[in-house]
C-alpha cells in the first residue's frame, strides 16, 4: 500500500521580489509613445546594481527543480510524493540546500541598509525610500518551510457523519487517491520515456550529413555529455521512485542502465559502432514497453 512505502512533503520557499511598478513612469511612458490606452507597466529592481536578490532566486530555483526531480506529483496544493527509499537522501539534500538558503539570506539582510543606499545612487530621481521594508523586517520576507505528512489511508475517515455521508467522502476519496496514483506512477514512465526519446534522436544518424571546415562529412548529431550523465542519474533515481515496486518499471530501468553503463559519451562521439549499438539498445527497450 502507498501509504506504507512514502509519505507527502509540503515545500514552501519565498522570497521578497524586490521589484516595484513606477505608475509615474508608467504614464510617462504611455505619453511620451503615444498609446491611446494603458500600454505597459514599468517595473523598476529597488536594489539596482547588486546581484544578492538574483543569487537568492537561483537557489530557490535550483531547489525547486531538485524537489521535483526527486519526488512525484500527488496533490494540487503542492503537496508531493516522497517514497521511503528517497527519504534519508531527501532530507539530507534539503537540509544542505536550506542551510546554503539562509546563509545567502542572512548576507543580504545584514547588507541591507547598504543596499538601500547604493539603489539610491544606482535609481537615481526613481528612488523612494518608502518603498523599502524596514530593516527590521526584510528578514521576514524571506521563508524556508517544510513539512512531512503521512500518505491518509484510503477511506480513513474518523468523523462523526451518517452513514450515507461518511460512504461519499470515502468514495470521493478513493477515486482521488487512485488518480493521484496513477499521476505519480505516469510521471515516473513519462520521465523515462522523454530520456529514451531524446536519447534516440540524438544517437540517429543524419539524413543529410553535416561538413566540417576540413571537408570531413559527419553523419552524427551532436550531442553533450549530459545525454548519458542524465540518463545514469535517472536510472539512479527510478530505484527511489518506483513507488510501487513495478516489475516492468524496473526491468526497463536495468536495460537502459546496462545499455549505457560501460560507454562513455566519448566512446558514442567517436565511434559509429557504439552509437549504432546503443541507439539499437535504447529503441528496442521503447517498443518493448508500454510507455
């Protein structure tokens, strides 16, 4: 049962934009161009010329990315799929993610009014301090928070209802957590299909081949390290993510690892015998399952 083999985390990361629409500039703009009607909005960086706001949205980008790698989708609100054997690497990860969150957040808040003070100069006849959040609360602009919840069991409803009630929520229940279900379980197949898809193109040979400046025609599409590291990385993590222990799941895993374990992107750049070897390997394991 699901509920036995992963739990549900709520991640929630924020941060202060530090943008701010100029309606002034706005409508100046509007009538220096012309428009008959409202034709844009100026947004103006109240922190003009430092990149610290910057560097907290990538963070917060790449930990966004990351929690979706390594979850499945389960409910509309945010919540997602965490399976147990993901868990201890999980949580560690984010552990390390949050700590690098705050020091970043920390540096900014205690550079703050200096900030403040170079956008003055930066923003020139654009600045207005009223615009700023006290010193005293930028900190709080900033948010880390998650939260680890058990999957509820099917039909587990401990409310005092009539009867007739209580079997409608269980259904309704029940028909949202064997969609939900089939979602995670698609998104796992779905991810392992657009790699041996994009693997597959990549490998082809041209139909018309490219010429290089020394006259030498090349039949291979160009393709990055990426294409096997990622594939490695997945074959990785579909260990954590088959939540149900799916024996077909897994075996299409161990052929996809097998057929990309002992090459190297070099070994397919440069050989036209192992590019033909492991695109073989890979169509064959696209029309052997049911993606």
């Amino acid at each position: 049962m699901i509920e036995n083999s992963a739990m549900l985390v709520d991640l929630n990361i924020s941060a202060w934009t530090g943008r701010k629409m100029d309606r002034k500039v706005s409508d100046e703009i509007d009538v220096a161009k012309g428009t008959r009607s409202k034709g844009g909005n100026y947004h103006k960086s109240l922190l003009a010329g430092s990149g610290k706001l910057e560097e907290v949205q990538r963070i917060i980008n790449a930990i966004r990315v990351w929690h979706y790698a390594q979850t499945l989708p389960w409910s509309d609100a945010g919540s997602r799929l965490l399976p147990m054997k993901n868990f201890f690497a999980y949580k560690a990860q984010l552990g390390a993610y949050e700590a690098q969150f705050r020091t970043v957040v920390d540096e900014l808040v205690a550079e703050y009014p200096s900030l403040v003070s170079a956008a003055a100069f930066q923003l020139g006849a654009l600045f207005d301090r009223a615009e700023y959040p006290d010193v005293s609360s930028i900190a709080s602009k900033f948010r880390f928070n998650y939260v680890f919840m058990p999957v509820p069991a099917t039909g587990d409803f401990r409310i005092d209802v009539e009867s007739e009630a209580l079997d409608e929520l269980k259904t309704q229940y029940e028909s949202f957590y064997a969609t939900k279900l089939n979602a995670a379980v698609k998104d796992v197949w779905t991810r392992l299909h657009e790699c041996l898809t994009h693997m597959s193109d990549k490998l082809a040979d041209l139909e018309v081949p490219k010429v290089k400046k020394n006259g030498d025609e090349v039949h291979a599409q160009v393709f990055r390290d990426s294409l096997v590291f990622n594939a490695l990385e997945l074959c990785e993590m579909l260990t954590k993510l088959n939540v149900l222990d799916d024996p077909k799941l897994e075996q299409a895993r161990k052929e996809l690892e097998a057929a990309i374990i002992n090459v190297t992107p070099k070994d397919i750049r440069e050989s036209d015998g192992t590019r033909a070897d492991v695109k073989a390997k890979v169509d064959a394991i696209l029309k052997s399952f049911d993606f």
